[in-house]
C-alpha cells in the first residue's frame, strides 16, 4: 500500500489552471498532488548573442523554489542558485527545446519561469509538464497580436518520475516514496512515445532490465495520461 493509498501505476491528482496570472505570455498554476508549480513563458523580441544573424531563435528556462515551499524555510535564491535548482533549470530547457522550431521562431528568445510554492516530490516533472502548457498559451497570444510569424510549436512534452520502493515499481512518487526510493528516475517524452531525456540512479540499488521494462511502461501509461489533461487544459483556455 502507497503513503497516500494509491496503485501502484496511479498518477496523483493533476490539475492545471490556465491563465493564472496576467501575464504578456502564458502562465498556468499546476496542482499535482500536494506541489504547487508556477509555470510562465514570456517572448523577448531578440535571440541570444550567439545565434544573431542566423535567423534562429532559443528557449531557455530558470526554476527557483520559493523559501515556504518545503517544510522548513529554504534559503531564497538570489544572485546565486544552488546545484540542484541549476541542473533542473537546464533539464526544463533542454526538454521544452524539443518542443520548438528554432528557424520558425525566428530571432527571439522564450524565457520559461518555473517556481515552485509548495514542494511533496516530482517539482522537475511538475515544472516540464506545466511549462509546456504555458508555452502553448504564450504561442497562441503571440501568434494572435503579431508577434510571431508562424507557430514555431513541433512537439508536445510531458514529464513525470516512477522509481523503484521496497522492491515495488511505482508510477508518481511523493516526497516520502521519493526520500525511501531505491531507484528513482525521470522520464520526459514526446507525444510520439520517443524519449527526450531519462534520468535513472539506483539510489539503494542497482535495478535489472526487467525492472528498467516495467518502469518505463508505468511512465509511458502516466504520460498518456498527462498529456491528454495539457490538450484538455490548451483547449479550454
């Protein structure tokens, strides 16, 4: 039996709020379980130095927890960010990258902000699948007012963890299944099943291709999932 009585291939309750904020862009408040992730997309009218002239543009992402998010305050990030916050920042990026034509955006910049109000595990799969809803939001506001020629959107993207505790395969972990896990992993797809990035350590142990096989069908089925609640949340925007 789960900490929170689920199956073991039940996601938690996912909900997205489109619209949170107002914003020049899209913004969404994702629910998923007891995390709380502010996810934004904002359009800079200029590309990063390196790619001027060569009608390219780039996607990048910042993720910050807030101090209240987890149980006791945690230092806020100001002029330097912790290891963890940079390597899920990078992760955020390089994943919703996956999601954008560089060509069709042409010479700009989409800044994606994810901050975390309220942490119990999965924060980085929050952020990428919240984030990606932004971003579809933004794309339509921005394709409406001009500001972008044509939509530069090629794939859909989703995020979220599974992991191996007390020998068991389980889909979604909270913080508690997270912190006594003996694998834990990642796994960010496309909407053609095709992996974008896995990240898998055995924490306690080393897992078996078997159980490797049964981790990524559980994600893959949670991924369904989660993609069909973005369509839905893009849709009734």
């Amino acid at each position: 039996m789960r900490t929170d009585n689920r199956a073991r291939d039940q996601l938690r309750d996912v909900q997205i709020q489109c619209h949170f904020t107002k914003t020049n862009g899209g913004s969404v408040l994702i629910n998923w379980g007891s995390t709380r992730v502010l996810c934004t997309a904002l359009l800079e009218q200029a590309t990063m130095p390196f790619l001027t002239g060569t009608g390219k543009g780039w996607l990048t992402a910042e993720y910050a927890m807030l101090p209240s998010s987890t149980g006791s305050r945690k230092k806020r990030e100001t002029i330097h960010p912790d290891g963890r916050s940079t390597e899920i920042k990078r992760l955020i990026g390089r994943s919703l990258r996956h999601a954008v034509d560089d060509e069709k955006l042409g010479e700009r910049t989409i800044w994606i902000d994810c901050d975390v109000l309220q942490a119990d595990g999965g924060t980085r799969t929050a952020s990428i699948t919240g984030a990606y809803v932004a971003l579809a939001l933004g794309v339509k506001k921005w394709l409406a007012e001009g500001l972008l020629a044509q939509n530069p959107l090629v794939h859909q993207v989703a995020a979220v963890s599974v992991g191996i505790v007390d020998d068991e395969p389980m889909l979604d972990l909270c913080y508690r299944e997270d912190s006594a896990a003996q694998v834990d992993m990642n796994v960010v797809m496309d909407e053609n099943g095709s992996f974008i990035e896995l990240q898998g350590t055995g924490e306690g142990r080393a897992f078996t291709p078997e159980e490797l096989a049964h981790m990524m069908a559980l994600g893959k089925k949670g991924l369904a999932e989660l993609m069909k609640l973005q369509k839905t949340a893009i849709e009734h925007a």
